[in-house]
C-alpha cells in the first residue's frame, strides 16, 4: 500500500486518531506524575512520621489538671 493511498483511504483514519488521543493522553498523565512526585514524598514522609511517633500532640487538647 502506497502512503498515498493510505492517507486517502478512510480505513486507518480512527486508528491514527485513537493513536494521537492515547498519546496525549500519555504524555498529559506522566507531566502530571512528575509534577506531583515531589510533594506526594514530603507528604508520604510527613504521615510516615506521625504514624510513628508515641505521642498524640495536637493544639486542641487540653493539659491534665493535676491536684
């Protein structure tokens, strides 16, 4: 099959555009991925060390009263 007759022809038109959305879409899905992997650690890191740590601090509670 000729490129010419490839073009004209109405066969391989849904492929190439299905091919050029999935592209993008590929491409849109990896910007974003690389634009988060950054916060998404110092996030994962953040809960990782309140998981862990013994102590429940918050500013809400309030001191035992001692007698």
């Amino acid at each position: 099959m000729r490129v010419a007759q490839f073009i004209w022809r109405q066969d391989g038109v849904v492929t190439v555009d299905w091919v050029v959305l999935l592209g993008a879409l590929t491409v849109a899905g990896l910007l974003v991925l690389s634009m988060m992997t950054g916060s998404l650690g110092d996030h994962s890191t953040t809960v990782a060390s309140e998981l862990q740590d013994p102590h429940f601090n918050t500013t809400w509670t309030l001191p035992a009263e001692s007698d």
